[in-house]
C-alpha cells in the first residue's frame, strides 16, 4: 500500500463520526493505542466470524440466526468428507484467496513442493487462480498424491479450518484468512500477494509468532516450510502459540470481552446519533 493512499484514506476517515476494524484489542494494541489518539472513537469488533457465531448462539433460544454468505466461488461439499478420513492435525490446507493469481510455473512449484513434503493437502484451485489458464499437472504428481491430496474448486472455509485434520494453512496473507485461522488455532504459512498483505505477514511470523514466510516459490523452499510447520520444532512452537492468540479471540468476542462491549457501545453511539435534518423531517 503506497504512502498517498494511506494518508488518502487516513483523511477519509478522521471525517467520520466512528471507525470500526475487524481486529481485537490484545492483537493490535499498541497500533490500536496510535490510532486512539488520531481518529474518531475507535470500535474493534474482531474477529468478527466469532463475534456472529457468538451473537448467533445467544440468539437461539428465537430460532437459529440465519447466515448470510458471499462467495464468488461455489463451494464444494466433498472437502469436508475427504477431511473426514484424515488423521487430526495431518492436512495442510491452501487457499489463495478469491483475487490472488500465481504463474503456471508457481502453481507447478507449489504442487511439486506439496507432492514431495509428503504430507496431505487440501489445496483450492479457483479456475482463475493461474494466469492464462490452468496449468497441467504431470500424470506423476496425480499418481502418487491421490491418497493424499485433494485439488477442489472452493471450500466451506470457516467450516475447513476448524475441522481437526487440519494441521496448518497456507495462505496470501489476506485479512479476513489470518484472523479465520487465529480463531481456529492454525498456524499458517504466508506467501503475501499485495497491498498490505506483506505486513500482515510480517506480523503474523514476527509479531504474534504464528507463522513462516515463503520468499521464493521454489519446490525446495516450499517443502522445507512446509515440513517444518507440519513436523518441525518451529511448527510446534507456533501451534501452540497460535492456540493462545486462540484464545485471546475468544474471550475478546466472549460477553464482557472487548469486542463483545464494543459492539453494545456501538450500538448505543448509532442510536444516540444526531441523524442529519433530512433525516428527522422525512423519517
């Protein structure tokens, strides 16, 4: 993300009356504290998949929250029942993300790196995921990973991350995936595609000790991250910090949580907001 953007959109929103962020306080504090003293009345609501499941929860006794999902991708079902037949923390789990593309080399890198760590792997292959098209992988690389590996199109992934055979992910670095796999305890391997996945990156192997970043996509490289993760002492280190930050989300989005006063305190901001005259005259 370049500098004039950001100080672009910094302008943007010091114009509002509040800011909301997808985050929890014990994650981003001491950014959190910057920003306090910059901006409007900040609102952290994060991680927001598991404040609505928390909502929802509570809720039930009405009937069960009804769910509102947007996918550019149709799920496949059968992820979750090869999932099923897979021992607990066993799988590694790629996704890319909905906008994120890799070279037809890239893709021959990754799936060769997967093949030889010799570990098994979900991995997501959108049909645009490879510019200019799909590449072939060889009949070799499907021979000797059809126990082992499953290609699907799109997957349920809230759904694929806290399922137990799932020991690690690997992803762009997006947002909204990082705090998916926080809430699920996974740690993650970071290939940053662009704009400001580098720093969630770098924060996620740095900062909060979660997860390890691919440089090169070379098969070699690849598979050493990858074993590591999956069986290594680092990977171990990081499974276990990742099941704290796990639980830091938790209570955040817990009632008496941050996240969880937080979103009473902004309701109470939006229904004591002066509404504008055109408002109050029509409504």
């Amino acid at each position: 993300m370049s500098i004039k953007l950001l100080m672009n959109t910094l302008g943007i929103v010091s114009k509002g009356s509040a800011i909301l962020f997808n985050t929890f306080d014990a994650f981003e504090n001491e950014v959190l504290d910057g920003l306090k003293l910059l901006l409007p009345p900040i609102y952290t609501l994060g991680p927001l998949h598991l404040l609505a499941q928390q909502i929802s929860s509570e809720n039930n006794h009405n009937g069960p929250v009804k769910k509102i999902e947007l996918n550019l991708w149709k799920k496949d079902a059968k992820c979750l029942q090869w999932l099923d037949s897979k021992e607990p923390s066993s799988v590694v789990y790629v996704n890319f993300g909905s906008i994120a593309v890799i070279t037809s080399q890239q893709f021959i890198e990754f799936g060769w790196a997967l093949a030889n760590s010799k570990q098994n792997f979900l991995w997501i292959v959108r049909p645009d995921l490879v510019i200019g098209g799909l590449a072939s992988l060889p009949l070799e690389f499907m021979q000797g990973t059809k126990e082992r590996g499953l290609l699907a199109s799109w997957c349920p992934q809230e759904e694929v991350l806290n399922h137990p055979s799932i020991g690690c992910f690997l992803s762009h670095s997006g947002w909204n995936s990082t705090l998916e796999s926080v809430g699920s305890g996974k740690p993650m391997i970071c290939w940053p595609y662009f704009a400001d996945h580098q720093t969630i990156s770098r924060y996620a192997c740095v900062h909060w000790d979660i997860g390890m970043e691919i440089e090169n996509v070379k098969r070699d490289e690849v598979e050493k991250v990858v074993r590591e993760l999956m069986e290594g002492e680092k990977g171990k280190e990081m499974k276990k910090k990742v099941m704290e930050w796990k639980k830091k989300a938790e209570e955040a989005t817990a009632p008496g949580g941050s996240s969880y006063i937080n979103m009473n305190n902004l309701v109470s901001h939006v229904l004591n907001a002066k509404l504008p005259n055109y408002v109050t005259k029509n409504g």
